[in-house]
C-alpha cells in the first residue's frame, strides 16, 4: 500500500515539471516547428486526409503497411485517457483546460510530424526486423549516444510502469461502476487478451489496430455527437465559459489562479490525449513500408487531429453540456454519467464499450512501443520476458488508486519529454526540408542500416 505521503511528493514532482518548464519546452518547441515548417498543420491538413491510407511500397523496409502503421499509431495514441484523462482534467482544472488542450493539440501536430519522419529516417533494419525510435535519430542523426541511452531507458521504464496502469484502472473503473464487475476480475481478463496480440510481435499488433482502431473511432464518436445534439442548446453558453476560464485570473481549486490551474490540467491531459512529445510516432510510423518520411509526417497530423481536436473535445463536451463536471465525479464514471444524460440506461454500456477499446488498443499498442526501447538497452533477449512481465503488470493496474496513476503517468512521461525534444528541435532543419519539398524525392529519406545499439 503506497502512503498518502509518496503520492503526494509523485503529484507535486509531476506539477512541478509541468508548470511551467514543460509548458515552455513544449509550447515554444511547437511554434517554432510550426513556423519553420510554415505551419504544415494548417496547409497540408486537405493532403493529409486525402492520402493517410498510402499504399504500401514493397521495396522500401518497414514491416506494416502504412494504413496498419497508421492504425496502430492511432491505436496506441486513442486510449482511455481521452475518456478517463480528459475528464479528470476538465473536472480538475475547469472548462478552460479544454482551451489548452486544443492549444497544445494545434502545435503539438508539428511536434509529431517531425517525430514520424525521423522515425522513418533513421529507423534500422536486419534482416526482418525493423528498429525504430527517438533512440535511433538521437544517435544517429544527434549523434548523442547518452540521450539515446537516456531516452530509451526512461521511455522503457514509462512504458512498462505506466500503460499497463493508467489503462487498465480507467476500464476496470467503469466495468464496476456500470457493470458492477470487481476490478481484479477485469484486471485478469485485459492481461489475458493482450498477452494473446502482444505475444505474436508487431505484426499481430498491427492486423488487430487495423480492425479495431476505425471501430473505436466511430462508436465513441456516433455516441458522443448523440449527447452534444442532445444539450445543442448548451453549446454556446459552454464555449463561452471554456474561453472565460482558460484565461481567468480568479482563485481556482487548490488556490492557484484559474488560468494555471488549466493550463496545466489541459497541457497535461492534451500531452496524455495526443502524445506528442513522447517520441512514440517513431517507433510506430517507423515500422511503415514506405520510403516517404513526408507522407508518414502527415499520417502523423492526421493522427493528432483526430485525438485532440475529435476525441477529446467529444469526452470534454459530454461532461460540461450535461452538467456532469459539477457533480463531484471523475475519470470514465464522469463520462459515463454524461452519456447517461442523454440516453438513459444506454450510454453508460457506450461509453464501457468504448473505454474497453480504446484501453485495450493502446495496450496492445503501448506494448510495442516500450519492447523497442527496452530492446535498445538489453538486445532481443528482452522481447519475450517483457512481454511477460508487461502482461503480469495489468492486473495490478486494474485496483491502483486513480489519483496515483494518474500523477505517476505525468511524471514519467514528462521525463520522457526532454531528451526527445531536444532531439526534434536538434533535427529540425532536416525535418523542415521534408516539409517543404513535400517529400518528392524518396532519396532524402534513405534507411539506416546498422547494429541496434
């Protein structure tokens, strides 16, 4: 049983990093992507949706094809904390972090198109197996052994200490509380199901993403537009109080001005909901058969237009229209609450669906991702015992205090933040090329081939 008094030093670290050197790291890295790729977000956002789905290119590495590259991004990036983690955010820091978070979502796009197509530059091949990751442009494009080092063993550890938990407790949450299914039991049965995707590589990941991701998408979605409908007549007066409070200078709770209080709820939830930053777009974009960094670069803003500006907003909209971030709930019971408003009996089964789902991809997803970091660190020994030891984790996430998983996940992801962005920022000039030739020329984007570390 951990104290009250671990938690809370985990917490205070967690908003210390966030408020206000990650904000500054993040926001200022964003605009200045933004301005050297010459706001590629905004300009290449119709050729982004008109060509996610690329076909694959059998000659080039990668083992996916970039739709199941791009689906299993998707997978990983749409978990439980665009349910669970956004309405804590909106419940913990009012109506004005849903502002941030679609700040941080604008900018954020430009911080992702950068990490996909590093991930492709710089990924290593052997024979079969594709290695890809932060690791890999830090040493090799950064030619910083130490950060790559650095990166990977504190990604490793994010990834195995914090998805297996923060997933886990957000579905087992709302099974219990609109199912009335003890935590432990659902615990076991997440682990079980996962172990038999992750079990089989990236490949069995990458053929589940690709049925279930779209499905995920389009049930949460479907529901959610059902309850804005629903309380239409709210809209306006909720907008305006979303703008009013994210720049409000009165007394929050916990006794900060209202407009940190959001802006470290919204980065926080923002950073959780879209994971730019992390560096995860280079290990799942990097598994792509395609020798075009560009067009995985643009897989990537689609992505994180999806998750901040689709998702979230959907997750931030039910709680605040129906009343719901007032009454004193949190996580995907919130949620759950305000897709009862609008349907009865029903939208709760929706939203345990849905948190079902999109819990279990990014499990499946996240998986992945911290076996290639750790895999940089120890060699392919690692891979079989990870994927043990990650599965064998779940069950305790299932009856971890909220709170606490919560605050760890901050913490950890914020020190995964820094030596990644100092890689992105470090090859932006290399990125920025990409973007503005609009990758026509494939030989800009040569794969590394090479030992894994």
């Amino acid at each position: 049983m951990i104290s009250p008094a671990v938690a809370h030093a985990v917490q205070s670290t967690a908003n210390t990093l966030f408020v206000p050197y990650l904000l500054v790291i993040l926001f200022g890295a964003g605009l200045f992507l933004t301005l050297r790729y010459r706001f590629v977000q905004l300009f290449r956002l119709a050729q982004a949706f008109r060509t996610f789905s690329a076909p694959r290119e059998t000659a080039a590495g990668g083992v996916l094809s970039p739709f199941q590259a791009f689906m299993t991004a998707l997978a990983a990036t749409i978990g439980t904390g665009n349910i669970a983690g956004i309405a804590t955010g909106i419940v913990s820091g009012g109506p004005g972090a849903l502002f941030w978070i679609w700040a941080y979502g604008f900018v954020a796009t430009t911080i992702k198109f950068s990490e996909a197509v590093l991930g492709v530059r710089f990924r290593v091949t052997e024979g079969a197996t594709v290695l890809s990751g932060p690791m890999y442009y830090l040493r090799d494009g950064l030619k910083s052994t130490k950060l790559a080092t650095l990166y990977a063993l504190v990604a490793g550890v994010a990834a195995l200490t914090t998805t297996p938990f923060t997933q886990t407790n957000s579905i087992a949450l709302v099974v219990d509380t609109q199912l009335g299914v003890p935590r432990w039991i659902s615990g076991v049965a997440i682990a079980v199901l996962t172990w038999l995707v992750i079990i089989g590589g990236i490949k069995s990941i990458g053929r589940v993403a690709e049925k279930l991701t779209p499905l995920k998408v389009g049930l949460y979605l479907a529901g959610g537009l059902f309850v804005i409908v629903s309380f239409a007549s709210q809209i306006p007066a909720v907008l305006a109080l979303v703008f009013r409070e994210a720049f409000s200078f009165r007394a929050a709770a916990g006794g900060g001005l209202g407009i940190v209080v959001a802006m470290r709820y919204g980065l926080a939830r923002g950073m959780y909901a879209n994971e730019a930053g992390y560096g995860t777009a280079a290990v799942a974009y990097g598994t792509a058969q395609s020798r075009q960094p560009y067009y995985q670069g643009l897989n990537a803003v689609m992505e994180v237009f999806v998750v901040s500006f689709v998702t979230s907003t959907i997750s931030a909209l039910t709680i605040l229209l129906t009343g719901v971030w007032r009454m004193g709930q949190t996580s995907t019971a919130a949620v759950a609450d305000g897709f009862n408003a609008a349907m009865p009996g029903i939208g709760g089964y929706v939203v345990v669906i849905s948190v079902f789902l999109f819990g279990y991809t990014t499990l499946i997803g996240w998986s992945y991702y911290g076996e290639q970091f750790l895999e940089y660190l120890l060699g392919a020994r690692v891979r079989l015992p990870y994927r043990w030891a990650y599965c064998l984790l779940i069950p305790f996430g299932a009856v971890t205090k909220v709170d606490l998983v919560w605050a760890w996940g901050d913490l950890m992801n914020a020190l995964q933040i820094f030596p990644n962005i100092i890689g992105v920022v470090g090859l932006s000039a290399l990125v920025a090329k990409v973007a503005l030739d609009r990758g026509r020329t494939p030989s800009e984007s040569p794969v590394v081939r090479g030992p894994a570390a």
